[in-house]
C-alpha cells in the first residue's frame, strides 16, 4: 500500500500544477492574447518532460522504486494535461474562426476586449465528445 502513495501522489500533483496554473493565470496567454498558446499549457510541458527525464536517470541511478514511480507519474500528469489544455484551446479556437467565417464575416482583428467577450461560442462536435 506505501509503494502506491507516491505515485497517485505524483500524479494528482501533476495534474494540479497547470489546472491551478490556468485558474490562477485566467486563461493568459504567451504572445497574441487572440492566437497565443496558454500559459499553463506551456508550463505543464515545460515542467513534465524534466521531471520523465529525471525519472529515467533516477531509475538508472539506482533509486528506489517508488521515487521512480512518483517523479515519472508526476511529469506524465503534466506533458498530459499540459498537452489537453494546449489541444482543447486550438479546437476552440478554430471552431470561432469557422463560425466567423460561415456567417460572412472576418475575423477580427485588434478588436476591443469587451467585444470579444460577448462573443458567442459555438461547441465543436470534437469538443463535445472530449
């Protein structure tokens, strides 16, 4: 049962990290606020894939197991939901450009931020499955 707590530990602390990240950051974004990747997308890829590295050494370094476990659980738990917010905000974004598109108009741009925010946006089947 000991041998188990480090790794959900791990993991629910990797999952943490860019959800708390993107809650506390409200949603900003590195580079153009209208096409930039989000913040804690970036972060949890930059922070995971260390963390799997270090896993990989630590276990070839002789570490115990359950260390192993919990660093390579923790960095998998951030490259995997660092990745889905990095996916799930493309999809968005792309879906508002298609809308936009349909109806005739064309995107935006430099337009106020209060005009942005009363935009409407329409859910993507692919969305809707995930």
């Amino acid at each position: 049962m000991e041998m188990v707590l480090k790794p959900v530990g791990g993991a629910m602390l990797g999952v943490t990290i860019p959800i708390g990240l993107e809650y506390a950051a409200k949603g900003a974004r590195i580079g153009d606020p209208n096409t930039g990747f989000k913040v804690s997308g970036v972060t949890g890829v930059a922070l995971g894939i260390p963390e799997i590295a270090g896993a990989y050494m630590g276990h070839r370094r002789g570490w115990k197991d359950e260390n192993v476990a919990m660093l390579a659980a923790m960095g998998g738990a951030k490259v995997t939901t660092g990745i889905a917010i990095l996916i799930l905000d493309e999809l968005r974004k792309r879906a508002l450009y298609a809308f936009r598109k349909k109806r005739g108009e064309s995107l935006p741009i430099g337009e106020a931020k209060e005009e942005l925010e009363r935009e409407e946006y329409p859910t993507v089947e692919l969305v809707e499955e995930i």
